[in-house]
C-alpha cells in the first residue's frame, strides 16, 4: 500500500497500523547481519534503526507520496521483504521515521535539577530550541504541517510523541519545583505550553515562511534569556524571588 488511509472502505486506516510489531528474528536473521566493526555483527534493532534514519531524509526531502519502496531499497539497501516484514509497508516506515523524528527533539531536552531555577529553566530551553530550529527537525516540522490536514492519524501521532512529550517533559521538571514551593501552583502542563511556545515562535515561522533570518544562536540565546525572566517574573512564587 503506497499511500495512507484513503476514502476507500478496503484500505486500512493509518490508526490502525500504529502498533505494527517487528517480528522475533531468528538465529539465522542474526547470523546474516551485516559487521559492525571487527567480530561485532549489527544487531536487528541497530539494523533497524539504521533503515529509519536513513529513509528519513528521502521524505523530508520529497514528501511521502513521492517516495517510492524501490527508492527507499536503493538508499537503505535489503530487500522490499525487510520493510514489509518490520514495517509492514512503506506506511510503517514512514511511522517510525516520525517517532523517531520527535524521540530525537525530546530526547534533546537537557533537565538538569541542579543550580538555580534561572540556570535550569535556562539550559531546558536552550537544548529545546536549538534541536527544534536544526534543518532536519524544521524541514520534518513543514512535512508533518503539510500532511497532518490530509491524513490525521499521522498528524495526531506526530503531536503525541513530539509537542506532547515535550510539554509533558518540562511540566514534569515544573511540578518538581511546585513541590519545593519555587513556582506557584497553576497547572505544570499549561505553564509548559507557555514556556516552550514563547521560544519557537519567532524562529521556526520565520523559517517556515523562508525568512530564516531569525535562528541564529545569538537570537537563540536572547530569546531564552528574555523568556526564562519573563515566566519567573510571572509563575516564580515570592519565596523564591527573595
């Protein structure tokens, strides 16, 4: 199947094909991996990893529907069999190129709960913004904008595993610092929202409307710096700021 969930009753929807498990290989798949290194084959996880990666670039760079499974074999090698059979398709693929898209942006974010709450707030927001405003992660956010409309399932998958997880991420650190009596007692979810939304702004739209003037690392950083005084200056509790 070349393209997502269509109108048509026999075609899968999208949703459905979320939980595709990657079967158990056998000591033969094994056997076959190919070396990484002298006397260490490529484990089948490594292998697939590897594939997701590699294919990525092909739909940032063309879109899903321009990307064909013989284009896909002839950049990550193997056979249309290992796709169908890890990926169930080029939908599969495409679907774990996205989780591993946001994985990558949320797995960026450094929480480090030591130092001052300035300093903290200040380190998660420039690890955010610097991954978020990298040319891969950009172009993949103009992909998911471009198709969410069209095939919302991949569009909802998108939001869950990346913006989600972002928010929930910070919201986790903030809720953290509610216990200590540092922030005041709003909901930690909806502080994240404001948070990390008043650093993307400016950047990624410039960016997306190919003005890409405004990410450059001393605007980056001034944004953090302007942002993080601003929520202290406003969800920091009177203890704190003494």
């Amino acid at each position: 199947m070349e393209k997502f969930a269509d109108s048509s009753a026999a075609s899968p929807r999208l949703g459905n094909r979320m939980s595709v498990q990657e079967p158990k290989p056998s000591p033969n798949r094994r056997a076959r991996t190919s070396a990484r290194g002298p006397g260490r084959p490529e484990t089948v996880d490594a292998r697939r990893e590897r594939i997701v990666r590699l294919a990525a670039p092909l739909f940032l760079k063309k879109g899903y529907d321009n990307v064909s499974i013989d284009e896909i074999i002839g950049v990550v090698g193997g056979s249309k069999a290992t796709i169908y059979t890890w990926f169930g398709g080029k939908e599969g693929l495409f679907e774990a190129v996205v989780r591993q898209k946001c994985g990558d942006v949320v797995m960026a974010i450094h929480v480090d709960t030591s130092g001052s709450l300035e300093a903290q707030l200040t380190e998660i927001g420039q690890s955010f913004l610097v991954r978020v405003l990298s040319p891969p992660i950009l172009e993949f956010h103009r992909l998911m904008v471009s198709i969410g409309r069209t095939f919302p399932e991949i569009g909802q998958l998108f939001f869950a595993r990346g913006p989600a997880s972002a928010y929930g991420m910070v919201a986790t650190w903030i809720e953290t610092q509610q216990k200590d009596g540092r922030i005041i007692t709003e909901d930690p979810y909806r502080l994240a929202v404001l948070f990390l939304d008043m650093l993307i702004g400016e950047h990624q739209l410039s960016w997306l409307t190919g003005i890409p003037r405004a990410a450059r690392r001393d605007k980056i950083d001034e944004t953090v710096r302007i942002a993080v005084k601003v929520f202290l200056r406003g969800c920091a509790t009177q203890q704190t700021r003494m």
